[in-house]
C-alpha cells in the first residue's frame, strides 16, 4: 500500500496489491482522472489524455488555447457553471446570487492512517499501516473557499473510500446546495449498470442493464434511504459475471437522502457520482465554517459481482461494525411480533418463552405493544413508559422471568417517531417534524419525531435509558416505520434545507451515546423490514432486520440482492408460519427453515401452537444451525445461481477461511415436469481437500465439486418405499461439506 506522488508531473497514484487510482494536475490548476482499475506500476500515472478542439466547447484561459476545455475533461471534482456542461459536484450559492465555481489545485497532504469523520458514521483502521490517506486542497480563487478532496487507501482491500470538506475562508455568507462525495469520469461507455431498487417487502432486487446517452439517476426523497433504492450502484463491462470480469462500485456510508448518477455524454464519456440528494438539502456557511460529507466506499473487482460483494462483506465487517458484538456468533431468536401482534398478556409471552427454551432458541423478543396505551398502531409512539394493564408485573418482572428460563431479552422501540394520541404529542406538538406553516402527513398513522431538534431528541434518550437502566436487557431492536414529508422544523432556528441532514446527525449522536453507554447490547436495525439497511446503520448496529416479509420464497430474492453489498453476519432472517402473512404461500417448515439458516436464525410465530412433529423439526434446525453459526455469519458467501437468472431455483455457499469446511445451500423454487438431474458446480473449496458429505461415507475433492459438479435435482428425499421422490415445489436441501482427516 502506498501513495504516490510525483512533483514533475503533479501526478498521485494511490496503490496497493488490487488496486491502482490514479489523477494529476492539468495545466497546473485542474483536477485530471487517469485510472481507476486492476494495480499497475507507478510507472505512466501522468495524464495521457487527448487534447483536441471541440466545437461548443468553452476554454479556460490555457496555453493549449481552443484545444483545453473543462466540456471534455476527464474530472475528479467537478465544478459549477464553468464549461463543464456534465452534472457538477457542487453548487453554491453566494451572496450576489452568482453560483460560478471553478476549482483549481492548490496543495495536497499524505496522512498515515485514515482521519474520523466527526458525527458521521465512517470506516476506520485500528492498527498502523492498514490505510493511508490523501488530502488534496482545491480553492475558488475568486471567492476563497477551500474544498478538501479526502482518499483512503486499504492495505489489504480493493477500496478507495472518499468524502469532501468545504470550509468557507471568505468573508461572505454563502450556501451549499450541492455537495457530493464522490465523483469519477471513463474514458468510454461500454458499461452495464448493476443496482438494487424495490419496495416494502420485496427490497434490494437485482437490476442490470445497459447504460446511454443521459443521466440515469437513483435517488432518495424520503429523508432516509429507503425501501426503493440501496445507496448503492455499479459499473461493469457487459461480459462481466458473478465470478469474472470487471466491476466499479460506489456505496454510500449515510442513512438519510442520497443521489447516486451516471451520466453518458456526447462522447460516450461515462461520470459516475454519489452524494447527499440536494432535492431537499442546502446549508449554509458563514465566515469560517466547514461542512464534511458522508464518505462513499468505492469498490473495484476483476472477478466479477461475488468477488466485489466479499471485499464489502469483509471491509464492512473489519472496518465499520464495531463493538462487543462485531465477531460475537449472533444469538437464535423468538420474535412475538407475528405470534401475537398487538395482542398478548404476561401469561401469553411467559408461555411462549417456556416453550421457545425447550427449542434450544436463546433470546426471546418482546416487539410492539408493550408501552403507553398501545394496543394497536394509532397510539403511544413516544411515551416509553410500561403499559401497566397489558404488563401489571411491569417489564423488569418480565425480562427477569424470562432470563429465569435461560434465555436472553431483547426489546423492541420505535424512538424517531411519534402518535398523535401520546402524551408527548400533547405536551409537545413543536416537536413533530414538518415544515413551517404546513400541515403535517401521517404515515401509519405516525408523525415523525424532529430529531434534529436537541431537546426533542433528548427526551427520548432519556425515556430510553431510564428503561435500560431498570430492566436487564440484552437486545434492541431499532424501528423506523414511516417516510419523511414536509420536511422542515418548527424550530425558528433550524433552516429547512438542513433539516434532514442535522435529522440524521441527531439520530447518530443518541446512536453513538446508546452504543457507548450499553455496550454489551445487540442492537439490531429495523425500518419495516429493510427500509434503512445501510452501512451507515451498521456503524452503530451490527445486524439489521432484512425484510418484513418472512415468506421462504420471497427471502431467497431479498437475501441474494441483499448480500450484494451486507455481511452475513448482518442479515436477520425468521422462520414464520404458513400461510405467509405477507404474501399467503404455504412452505414446508424444512425450506422455511433452510432459508433462515443463510442469515442470523430466528422465529417469528407462535411457538405454543406447533404440532410435537413441528416443534421435534425446529429443535433439529436450531441443533444444526449452532453447530455451524459461525461458519454462516463469518464465512466467505458465493452466490452460485440467483433467483433474478435462474427464476426457478436459487443456490448459496458459506466456505470458512481455512476452506476446511463449508455449507451448500439449494433451493428448488418451482418445479417441471420429465426433468433429468443437473450439475451444480461448487465455490471457494481448496481443489486438493479431500471433502465429506453430510458425514457420509462420500468423499470429493474440492477440485471435483468446483469444476465437475456433483448432481443434487432431484434432491436425496425418499417415500415409504426407500425410493427417491421428487417434492414438487418449494424444496431444499443443505449439503455439508468436511475435511477428512487422514493419518
């Protein structure tokens, strides 16, 4: 790992054993990207771009007279109303109204390791020598502002992380209407675009497809990153796969509005950008201030999609999840929440908890209903105090039950919203979110808690820990179950076009003092599921709760697209009952079963009614997933068919570090008929183990399973005869692979 630069040619190249990025300084004034890609000598790293006279371009005062133009060149940081006609990655608005800014080089820095991003969840190093850092200082000559340029090089990962700082050095007041973090120029178009839009129980679908002429842009106006699209997009040539081929990926470390573009130009010149969204941001600046934005993780891969989504999974679980619980194997679970609803006593969860521990599951969650007056979802939001008629022993008595049992408990809260039947609403309507002299619109009935508000966001935090001090808890689970609109604040002194943002600085200021303050609890991410699953959330909140929707069928598209960007370790996963609340499918309780194994296992129904048949399966289930948690949370994931390609099957693989032993997960999602046996071709073995199957008498090595496959469909289950018998549909299977000990 290094950073190079060289002051004859005002080039920077920052490179390690993957990667190579690189830029200079044209004419002495203008930031030029060279490369991004596989690692290369620090040999060329100038500028070897074409100069050329192009008509309708506009030139800057420049030896090269008609042939430089800022139209045509390839950019680090572009910026506004200057020439370059491409979208820019700034836009500021100064006192005259003018919003002309060009930015030209003025020095640069090289710091070991790699600088925290004050009140901003960013990825980190803890030892020497992991990263180095560059800082390239730009200015606006004319109006003295300095925009700081920030990259980070890993030592061990294909990733240059970035952000930007803007410090107002003026003696004017100006504002902020645009501010990206990140943004890159190709010198061609010859790309697929690869992201991960969706909905409310159906999240982080797989869309790939060309991309031309214009501006293709993903985007969040929700005040939060939402269901409809992951802060994330890549680029890849169109021959790329899973498994080969080149992949440039950019993934935002934010949980509020972000803006992700790719713009083809007249020259088929690709710009790939990320940032803040600045539909509903502007900040203001006076004399000597700074704003620092988000940082944008930017991941290169030359062995396809599987080879990126393992360098985030790695990166992500090494150097952004932090805490006691960042390598801790993740607790089985029962959540209430589809058991009971709104609708359970004392008795009923002590019940369920009897029941839960004879399973062998080790955390037992008490989700909505437990506070206020809360006995359906139009109440009490924002008053965390002990429903006492639902709970007459309180929760202390409750949780302490429960851990009497064996058992772990967790919690469940919404705190960034708020009921208009509430106490607190009563005695503080200020604090609902919305904009000046509007009215506000329910969202599930709920407004929004004005978090970037102190007094309002404290309040909370310490309703919160007068609960976390009294009762012995050991797991929260974090909601967010609605949609910002009219953004604004009631507070006089709060700008409306920096609401959402200081939002989102409030909620990771009570985040970080939660985390510091309770550290030994597992502190789980939710927002309808998958609304706010984020690398942002992570840096406070280890896992996160991937979908509402529980249907076995549904998960294996949820959980493909969303092990694109998250660790395994991340993702939450339940078993639920059939029919499907969300979607009415009836699954074996085997492939239910086998689906959750790929995540963090959990329940999430009434285990009180399951039959003995039932209740004999999930011991087994959570038997197994035990003796292999921390192969699935920690191990290297392969996705090896995907249900967006394949449609009608789905196939993962978890192989642990040492490639001594891994799990093979298959699943038949909708059968035909007179169909003969497939091959499936394994992933990541070590070809010269000599591998078991399913502590059989079967034995392969790795070099057969990965590239001659064994046959798995149909799947090895019998009838009453001994005889192999297709199941139709919805089917699964689990292969466990060993390494056989020789003498």
């Amino acid at each position: 790992m290094k950073i190079f630069y060289n002051e004859k040619t005002q080039s920077f190249h920052l490179r390690n054993d993957f990667i190579s990025y690189q830029f200079s300084v044209a004419e002495g004034k203008y930031l030029t990207h060279n490369y991004w890609g596989k690692a290369v000598s620090d040999n060329h790293s100038a500028a070897d771009y074409r100069y050329a006279d192009r008509s309708f371009s506009v030139n800057p005062n420049s030896i090269k007279g008609r042939k430089f133009s800022l139209t045509t060149l390839p950019q680090e940081f572009p910026g506004d109303n200057n020439g370059d006609f491409r979208e820019s990655a700034l836009n500021l608005r100064y006192e005259d109204g003018s919003f002309s800014t060009h930015l030209v080089y003025d020095s640069h820095e090289i710091i070991k390791g790699k600088p925290a991003i004050n009140g901003l969840p960013n990825t980190y190093v803890s030892k020497d020598g992991e990263a180095e850092t560059l800082k390239i200082s730009l200015i606006e000559q004319t109006k003295k502002i300095e925009v700081n340029l920030f990259y980070t090089i890993f030592k061990d990962y294909p990733v240059i992380t970035r952000s930007t700082e803007i410090i107002n050095n003026s003696n004017l007041t100006i504002d902020i209407e645009k501010l990206l973090s990140a943004s890159v120029d190709f010198d061609h178009a010859h790309f697929d675009l690869v992201q991960l839009p969706g909905a409310w129980g159906r999240e982080r679908e797989i869309e790939r497809h060309g991309i031309s002429r214009g501006i293709h842009k993903l985007d969040s106006k929700r005040g939060t990153t939402s269901h409809t699209y992951q802060p994330f997009m890549a680029l890849t040539e169109p021959y790329t796969t899973e498994h080969s081929g080149d992949v440039y990926g950019m993934h935002f470390v934010y949980s509020g509005e972000f803006v992700a573009n790719v713009e083809v130009d007249e020259y088929r010149k690709t710009r790939l950008q990320m940032g803040i969204s600045p539909e509903h941001f502007s900040w203001r600046l006076d004399q000597g201030e700074s704003f620092h934005t988000p940082e944008v993780v930017m991941v290169y891969s030359d062995q396809g999609l599987n080879k990126m989504s393992q360098d985030l999974h790695s990166l992500y679980q090494h150097h952004l999840i932090r805490g006691e619980h960042q390598y801790r194997e993740r607790p089985v679970l029962i959540n209430n929440w589809e058991g009971t609803y709104f609708d359970f006593t004392e008795k009923k969860i002590l019940s369920m908890a009897d029941e839960a521990a004879k399973l062998g599951i080790e955390l037992f969650v008490l989700d909505d209903g437990w506070f206020g007056k809360r006995d359906n979802d139009f109440s009490s939001l924002g008053d965390w105090f002990v429903y006492q008629e639902k709970l007459p022993n309180g929760l202390k008595a409750l949780a302490e039950k429960i851990k009497s049992k064996g058992l772990k408990f967790g919690l469940w809260f919404e705190p960034e919203m708020i009921s208009e039947d509430s106490d607190l609403y009563r005695e503080h309507p200020e604090w609902v979110l919305k904009a000046k002299a509007s009215s506000p619109s329910r969202g599930r009935d709920q407004f929004v808690l004005d978090f970037s508000q102190k007094d309002a966001r404290r309040h909370v935090l310490n309703q919160m820990k007068k609960i976390l001090d009294e009762v012995p808890i050991d797991y929260i689970k974090w909601d967010y179950n609605r949609n910002m609109s009219e953004i604004g604040s009631q507070d006089s002194s709060i700008r409306d076009g920096e609401v959402s943002h200081r939002f989102m600085l409030g909620l990771y200021e009570v985040l970080e003092d939660l985390i510091t303050s309770y550290p030994a609890i597992l502190w789980e991410s939710c927002s309808g599921g998958g609304g706010r699953y984020d690398p942002g959330m992570l840096h406070y909140m280890p896992q996160t709760w991937t979908s509402d929707n529980t249907d076995a069928v549904s998960r294996l598209e949820i959980q493909t697209g969303t092990s694109m960007t998250m660790p395994i370790s991340s993702m939450g996963s339940h078993v639920s009952a059939v029919p499907n609340h969300q979607v009415n499918r009836i699954t074996s309780l085997k492939m239910r079963g086998d689906v959750a194994m790929a995540g963090n296992l959990g329940y999430e129904l009434d285990v009180t009614q399951m039959t003995d048949e039932e209740k004999a399966e999930v011991k087994d289930q959570i038997s197994f997933y035990k003796e292999h948690r921390k192969l699935v949370q920690y191990g290297t994931f392969y996705r090896i068919y995907s249900p967006f390609d394949e449609k009608d099957r789905t196939s993962w693989m978890i192989v642990s570090k040492e490639r001594d032993e891994a799990l093979m997960y298959y699943y038949k999602i909708l059968d035909r008929a007179n169909t003969l046996s497939e091959r499936v071709k394994f992933k990541g073995l070590d070809p010269e183990t000599l591998y078991q199957v399913n502590d059989s008498d079967v034995h392969y090595y790795g070099d057969e399973l990965m590239n001659k496959g064994i046959y798995i469909d149909p799947l090895a289950s019998v009838d009453g005869h001994g005889e192999p018998m297709p199941l139709g549909d919805f089917r699964s299977e689990i292969i466990k692979l060993s390494k056989v000990i020789t003498n």
